[in-house]
C-alpha cells in the first residue's frame, strides 16, 4: 500500500528542487519530444494561470531507484547521489523539463532527443500581442518589445527594468509576467512504498489514459534492468544514410527475434522480456547480445543502400525487411558471400513486389522467412522458396501515389537504373527527392489530362506503369503535351537512347510513344512498358517471381 501525498511548490522552490537534483528520471520514461509549440502553449498557460496538470514522482530509496536507473541522458540533470532518496518522475517529464531548460537558458542536447535553444524563448512585452512567447533566432537583447524569458524570470523586475532601459509601460509587462510566473503554485503528487513492477504498470496506465504509450515504450518500461532505451536509441542515432529515422518497432522486433521469437508482435516482445526478467545474469550476456545486435542493425542498412540503393529507410517497402535483414546480420556476424547475397536478392523482390507482408500474408510469410534467415546463416544450401508467383497485371495497376509495398519496389527499381536527366544526360540527384510524399519529381509519361480527355481508367493513369522520375522544372515544360510532341525536341540528341533505357521507356521508332492515337499509343505502351519492368525487376531478382503476363486488351 502505497502512501499518498500532494504539495505545492513555487518557482522558486521547483528552482531549488532543480538545483539539489532531486528529481530523476527513470529509465521507463521517453526522451524529451516537446516542440517549440508546446512549449510555448505551456509558459501561456502559466501566465494567465490556466491548470498546467500535477507531476507525479515517485520517492524512492537510492537503493531502488538505481535499480531502475535514472537517465542521465535528459534536460535535467541525475539526481545527486548523495541524497538518500529520489522523486522519480511518473508523469510530468516534459513539462518539469521545459521549466528546467527555461530557467538554465539549455542549449540543444541531442543526446536526450532535444533541438530546443531555450535562449531563443522571449517574452513579448507589448501591451496586446498576437503572441506573448516565442522562439526567434533573430531576437537579442536589444530587440525592441522582446525580452528573453530566461532573464525575466531570474532578474528582479527593478534591475532588469534598469538593465534594458524599459519604459514604464514595457517595465510594467515584465513585472507582471515575472510575479505571473512566481506565484503560480506547481502541485506535486509523491507516493512510495511500491515495488518497480507496481511503478512501472502505474506509468503504462497513466500514459495510456493520457499521451498514448506505444508499444516501443512499453517494451523499454520493462527492460529497464538491461538499460533497452539507452541503447537502442544510441545504437539508432548512430545509423548512417538518414536509417537513424528507422522506427523503434524495427529495432525491436530484430531483438525479439534474437532471443527466438517465432513471429513478430505481441507475443514475441512478451517472450524475450520474460526471459530478461527472469535471467539474473542477463546484464552480462545482453551486453555480448547487444554487440551482435549492432553489427546487425549497422549492416543491414550498408547493406540496403549498397544493394539496393535504397538511401532513405522511407522508400523502403517495409520496415520489417530492415528488422529481418538485421536479424540476418546478427546470425551471420561477417559480410554476405555470394550464394546467400543470391538467396537474399529472391526474398527481396519477391516479398517487395508481392506485398507478402500485408494484410492476411503477414502471419504466413514472417514465420516463413524466419526459418529461411536462420537456415541462410547457417547453411551453404539453403534456398528462398517461391511458392506463390506475383499476378503481374496487379503490380503494374500499382497506384504510385501510394505508399504500397509495389509502388516502393517500382521506384527502388529504378533508383537501380540510375535514371538520368533528360536535358542533359547526366545522373538524377534523387536523394532529396526519396520520400513517397515528395511527388514533385513524379512524372505521368502520358500527361494525367491528355488521358483524361481520351477516356482512359484512371487505374491506368496513375500505375507505376505510367509513372517515372523526371526533374521538376522539366515536368513543369511537359505540361500537358503527348509524349511525341515533348520527346522530339531530345530525340536527335546523343544522350536520348540512354536516358530513356535509364528510366525503362522504349523509345525505338516502332515504340507506341511515338503513336499519334492516344487510347491505341498508350494501351501498346502500357504493355510493352509493361513487360519491360518486369523483366528488370525478375533481372535483379535473379529469378522469376512474376506468372504470365496477359497483355492488356482495354484501358
């Protein structure tokens, strides 16, 4: 039974608090994610006096709270060591975080996930603002109207008045928001006598009431004895070629699976933090685990821009093929040889273009691919087996305005090709262009328009089929043109043929672009284009993933 109790403190005993290190922050806790909104909203709260919500700590013994180990990788400082207890915040971390980082003027600290210069905080002291608070890099002690919240809230009004020169009016402002924010009672809710198992099913219940605790966070609030949080995030902030925005369920389910998971969800995260709980030697071996672990996630994503060219995990299919190849990486612990980069090159394709990870597949094709993973580790004649070839006609339908599996394998396809300019022939930047959204730089070959006005499916339309990657500006000059009214300007220069290769257009003279009848130019082109990807997809693959294609006989 825990004891109960709820005091109120001011600024400047929260201050004081700051100052002896008396709060923590347990490792079951989130980094910071407060932006400068918030934050903003938060100190305008204050200031007219609005409930701000009641921060809950639990006060611990040293020797318990060291058990659950407070982060040190935050806004606020650890606790001081030579106190005999702690108030582990519960609850309220990212506000008593901002009220910190305002009162000490924090710089960013990427180490607790914060962006945030609280220097760049001011307080509008104009009589009627649109805003009272905000962030502005411009703004500086001279600025006219502004002054920096840090300095108002720890000068004295007099001397800060003296200070800056401020007139009466402005003085007056100041004075008000400084008493504001010094009179405002901060309520804090303590308990203690419980165990960590207690704390941590108060912190899921709490967040899941309130700001939703995902299932990364759930996982980290159990795994507290083998520090998860600090290194996973460590090892994900580490990740090159922007894989450090790789999502934390990732990274866990290839941990999952290290400690023989058979699927990927639920049961399997319930797996592993069973065995971590219950092995009291696991600090020991998880820190062996983890360095193997590293390798896998590190190598996996050489691996995925290597190969693949895929340069941005948010073209990648899906997230799970990163989980799965780091798993790979983890059994394996060296470089891929050839038969497996073979092997590896099937299941890619195959699970990419066939979405073999969606819907009703998933529960099938994960448990799969698993046991194809520990087999290719392991043993020079192991196989990917393909037992259900891909209908052809549903992956060139793919609508490349979505974010399909299919419609990311067409574009990987051709970031393979190296698609080149058609101005000048040179290689396309597509790196700032990698994200599904970014569309700008997606081109209807047959102009969306000219096939409206000829009656044609927008299912047609709007498939991969008729899409590739084209440079803004040169879109932009294509309008709304036939693809042989814009394609005769370049037709005659050197560079052509490999351009169009490059973005897998045929462009020969017997090539339907050329064709004045636009339903019979683009029906011919769909199936010829058609055919085209799909041979350079089973290409790469190294084998055929694709049934028959039936030509398309009305579009």
């Amino acid at each position: 039974m825990s004891e109960i109790s709820v005091n109120k403190c001011s600024l400047r005993e929260l201050k004081g608090k700051f100052e002896n290190r008396e709060f923590a922050i347990p490792e079951i806790q989130r980094q910071y994610v407060w932006n400068k909104s918030r934050i903003c909203n938060l100190m305008d709260s204050i200031y007219k006096n609005y409930p701000v919500g009641i921060f809950l700590v639990w006060n611990a013994k040293y020797s318990k709270a060291i058990q659950i180990r407070p982060n040190n990788k935050t806004i606020i400082p650890p606790f001081n060591k030579n106190n005999t207890t702690a108030d582990l915040i519960i609850d309220g971390q990212q506000r008593l975080s901002t009220l910190y980082g305002v009162l000490n003027n924090t710089t960013p600290k990427p180490e607790a996930n914060s962006i945030i210069d609280f220097k760049e905080l001011f307080f509008n002291y104009n009589s009627k603002p649109k805003k009272r608070f905000v962030f502005s890099r411009r703004l500086n002690e001279d600025s006219k109207g502004y002054v920096r919240l840090h300095d108002l809230l720890t000068i004295s009004p007099s001397v800060l008045k003296n200070r800056w020169k401020l007139g009466k009016l402005a003085g007056k402002e100041c004075e008000k928001c400084y008493d504001r924010f010094h009179n405002y009672k901060y309520y804090i809710l303590s308990f203690n006598q419980l165990e960590i198992n207690d704390v941590q099913e108060i912190f899921i219940r709490i967040n899941s009431s309130g700001m939703s605790v995902s299932r990364a966070d759930a996982v980290f609030s159990r795994a507290t004895k083998v520090g998860l949080r600090d290194h996973m995030l460590d090892t994900k902030r580490g990740l090159k070629h922007n894989y450090d925005t790789i999502s934390i369920d990732a990274l866990q389910s290839t941990l999952a699976l290290s400690y023989d998971a058979n699927k990927i969800g639920g049961r399997a995260f319930e797996s592993f933090l069973n065995k971590i709980e219950k092995n009291k030697n696991d600090d020991s071996e998880f820190t062996k685990k983890w360095k193997k672990l590293q390798f896998g996630y590190e190598n996996a994503v050489d691996f995925l821009v290597n190969e693949f060219k895929i340069t941005n995990p948010s073209i990648l299919p899906y997230q799970n093929i990163y989980t799965m190849l780091a798993y790979f990486f983890y059994l394996n612990q060296s470089r891929v040889k050839p038969y497996q980069m073979k092997e590896i090159k099937k299941w890619f394709w195959h699970t990419s273009c066939g979405e073999r990870y969606t819907g009703a597949d998933f529960n099938r094709s994960i448990p799969a691919d698993i046991k194809f993973f520990r087999k290719l580790a392991k043993n020079p004649n192991a196989k990917y087996s393909i037992s259900e070839k891909i209908n052809p006609s549903l992956f060139l339908k793919s609508d490349y305005r979505k974010a399909s599996s299919s419609s990311h394998a067409y574009f990987i396809l051709l970031r393979n090709k190296k698609p080149l300019y058609l101005l000048n022939g040179h290689e396309m930047m597509l790196d700032n262009t990698s994200s599904i959204s970014n569309r700008k730089d997606r081109h209807h070959i047959y102009p969306k328009n000219l096939l409206d006005r000829n009656g044609i499916n927008p299912k047609w339309t709007n498939s991969i089929s008729n899409i590739c990657y084209l440079e803004s500006d040169e879109n932009q000059s294509i309008n709304n043109s036939h693809p042989k009214n814009y394609l005769k300007e370049f037709k005659h220069k050197q560079h052509f043929g490999k351009v169009m290769a490059s973005h897998i257009i045929p462009f020969r003279s017997s090539s339907p672009v050329w064709t004045t009848n636009v339903k019979k130019g683009f029906r011919s082109f769909i199936n010829i284009r058609g055919k085209m990807i799909l041979d350079e997809i089973e290409k790469l693959a190294g084998t055929k993933i694709f049934e028959r294609l039936t030509p398309v006989s009305r579009v």
